[in-house]
C-alpha cells in the first residue's frame, strides 16, 4: 500500500509536520484545501511539494494530485482517494489536535487491511 519509501510511521510525520491538527478549509468552511488560507494543508496536500504547487490544483480531487505527480505520493492511488475523502468529511466537533492525528494514524491502518484483504 505505501509506496516511494514511505511507510505509515514517515507519513503520520509529514502530515505531523504540515498539517495544523485540524481539516484544511478555505475562509468559509466549506471546501477542503490542499493548502488552506492559515498554512494549514490537508492529507494530500501534504505530500505536494512547496516547488510543484499550483493554485489550480485547488479544487481538483485528490485522484488527479496523484496523476500529477505519483512519485511523490505515499500511498497507492485508491488508498490515498479513500483516506483524502476520510479527511473531507472528518468532523472536528470537540477534537483536539491529538484526537485528530490518532485519528487519521486509525485510518490508515484500516486502509492497510483492506489493502491486504484485497490484495491476497
């Protein structure tokens, strides 16, 4: 499932690292960013680096961000479309910042076992 070398300990540390513990979303809340106004970036967004970048990219799902640019990405392309929409529609609801990254580390390695089911 992970791929470029990664492996879920170095991308919970990069998300760790860009992410603010909180959903990425423009000024009114309504639309995930990959690099939101306040710095923050989403689970995808993390992983594009700062010179490859593009506003336009805004608004593209996350299956297009992988075509782009599949050798910087962590994880194989259905993983990272299912763990971008678990960031979507996660609700930060009395979370902290802690609660969401245990979080996100939980969906990751649900996404492992599927990824194992799928692929025995």
């Amino acid at each position: 499932m992970y791929i470029n070398g990664f492996t879920r300990e170095s991308v919970m540390r990069q998300i760790r690292d860009r992410n603010l513990g909180y959903p990425a979303y423009n000024y009114s809340g309504e639309q995930c960013m990959y690099r939101a106004n306040d710095g923050n970036q989403c689970l995808v967004g993390c992983f594009i680096p700062d010179n490859l970048y593009e506003e336009e990219f805004e608004g593209l799902f996350a299956a297009v961000i992988f075509d782009k640019m599949p050798e910087k990405m962590p994880i194989v392309r259905p993983m990272l479309i299912k763990f971008q929409d678990f960031h979507d529609r996660y609700n930060l609801e009395d979370e902290t910042p802690e609660t969401f990254f245990k979080d996100i580390e939980h969906k990751l390695t649900l996404l492992e076992k599927q990824w194992e089911e799928e692929n025995d």
